[in-house]
C-alpha cells in the first residue's frame, strides 16, 4: 500500500461483527442486554481483532473491544491489563467508562460506554492541538498523585532503554535504520555510543508521583465541539514524571504536523518544573525504542506499526538532534 504523508495508525486487520465466533456474539448480546442491530467499526488504532460501536435493540450503543490470541498472541494479555486499569482510573480522568467485560481463557471482550467524537484533523489544526495539550497538562494535574495499584512508569521505560544497544548488536538491522533514516540515520549511527550512554538513566529519570498514559497519541483521542475523551489504556503506568505523557506525543504531533516538538515542550504547563537532562534521557530512550523497533518484522495482525514507529523515530531524534 502507497501512503502520503503521514503513516496510518491502524492495525489493517480488523473484524467485523460476522467475524466473530457464534459463541462470542451471543456473549456479547447477553452481556450488554440487548441483541446487536448494527456495528460501526473504528478507523483508528493498531490493536487488531474487533472493535466497533455497536447499535442495540434497546435504543443504545456500546463500544466494543474482543480480542483473542489468534488475531495477535499478545492483544489479550494487553486486553486484560486494560480491564485492571480501568478500575484504578481517578473519576476525573476523561476515560470511557468500562460498562463491563468478560475473559473465557481465549476471548477477552470489554464493552466501554460511547465515546463521541472525532479524531483530531491532520496536519493539525492549531485550535486541536490546543485542546488535546490542555488536556495532557489536565491530565498530569488530575493523575498527581497517581492511584495506588498502577505499574511504575520506571519499569516501562527500563523496558524502552536497551533499543540502541540491541540495534548496535544486529548490523543488519543498523544499516537497515540508517537508509530509512537519512541524515537523522547517519547522525543516529555517529552518536550510536552517547544515544545509549544517555539512555542509561532513563528509568531513574522518569519517576515522579504521576499517572501516566503510556501510549498517547492523535489516534487514542476523540473530541467533538464539547468534550475531549483519551481511550485505549493498557500502557497506563503510575510514579511516573509529570511531563512523560507531554514528551511521548510530541513525535507523533510532529510528524503530523503539529510544530516543532522543542518548542511545544518548553511551552507546555507540565514541563514547568521539569529537569531537562532527565527528559533527554528519556528522550533518548524513547528514540532507540522506535527505531530498533521500526526495523523489526511487523508483528501479527499489525501491518502498519513499523512505518508508524520509524516516524515517530525519526521526530524523536530530530529533537535530540537539536538539543
């Protein structure tokens, strides 16, 4: 598939309502009460399987998420850490509610109230990128202090860290990043060593006392005239840095057109009291993350992920390149 501009973050391999498995449907229409008139299927997003708004018999909707191992082996794992995460959420944060869920051991269905709303416009449209950066800085306020119970954001960017010295490990996979990269790939390759000194620290650098997202994105917001929703939070972690959420959506903001991810950053309420070396740490981190990743085989069911997380190196590193 040609794309221009920017890469879709969308797995490309959604099921529709008639997809799914008898048993499952008739789960699904026992559950929510109702039997399913009519679907409408979610454009956004790279979790494979089902996800759709479904119309109910009785006059409502719900959003539905049904997973199983045979779409892609992690996604019900993912989908179960979701289900844990939405009872820890503060009231305040603008999460769909979790209506209910079920997990027969393969299948794992959750079933959210309706999220209305759009997502924002590419290239952004500077009265959206307002809204969605007011609602990052919200979102740091109302998750300080984090709820008790979450995953330490310290443990998920220890995960994140090893990105450049696995890629100085597979020569292949090096070069492969470099021609996809151009000139932030050549400069990536000459400062191969400080990119993973400065990514040591990482872990240390990113704890706090915040609730964060972990997976922020255009693709995880919709909004509409009045109200701003953030959904899919399986990668919500806590004891995390006020600014970790503001600094994972920069690249993305970039690459779609959002300005200059610096810029937005110095400017933003949550980096108020931020220490800058150890956002760069982080920062390097999060850059060896996509770009080692960018060049691994696409996972299972997930066609577009690697173009998407090669662009979002790529931004990451343009801002590191300009520190």
């Amino acid at each position: 598939m040609t794309i221009d501009g920017p890469p879709l973050a969308f797995s490309g391999s959604r099921l529709s309502w008639t997809d799914l498995p008898r048993p499952v449907r008739a789960r699904i229409a026992q559950t929510a009460g109702a039997d399913v008139i009519s679907e409408a299927s979610a454009t956004s997003g790279f979790s494979p399987g089902f996800a759709s708004v479904l119309e109910l018999s009785d006059g409502t909707q719900v959003f539905c998420k049904a997973v199983s191992p045979d779409q892609n082996p992690e996604s019900p794992g993912l989908a179960r850490r979701e289900i844990r995460i939405a009872g820890l959420l503060p009231a305040a944060v603008p999460a769909p509610e979790l209506l209910w869920s079920y997990d027969d051991g393969s299948w794992v269905v959750l079933g959210f109230a309706v999220a209305h709303g759009h997502l924002p416009d590419h290239p952004w449209r500077p009265e959206q990128l307002d809204r969605v950066l007011g609602a990052v800085a919200a979102l740091a306020e109302v998750g300080t202090p984090c709820p008790s119970g979450l995953p330490s954001l310290s443990d998920a960017v220890a995960d994140l860290s090893p990105g450049w010295d696995l890629l100085a490990a597979n020569g292949v996979a090096m070069d492969s990043a470099v021609e996809a990269l151009g000139a932030e790939g050549r400069w990536m390759r000459e400062n191969l060593d400080a990119l993973s000194t400065w990514s040591e620290q990482a872990a240390a650098a990113a704890t706090g006392r915040s609730l964060s997202h972990g997976d922020l994105r255009a693709d995880n917001i919709l909004l509409d005239e009045r109200a701003l929703w953030i959904v899919d939070w399986p990668w919500a972690t806590g004891r995390g840095a006020a600014w970790y959420d503001l600094l994972t959506i920069l690249p993305s903001i970039a690459m779609q057109g959002g300005g200059d991810p610096a810029s937005l950053f110095r400017a933003h309420p949550a980096a108020r009291e931020a220490d800058l070396d150890a956002v760069h740490s982080v920062l390097a981190a999060l850059a060896g993350y996509f770009v080692q990743a960018a060049v691994l085989p696409a996972p299972i069911g997930i066609a577009n992920l690697r173009p998407f997380q090669l662009a979002q190196g790529r931004e990451a590193l343009r801002w590191l390149r300009s520190w």
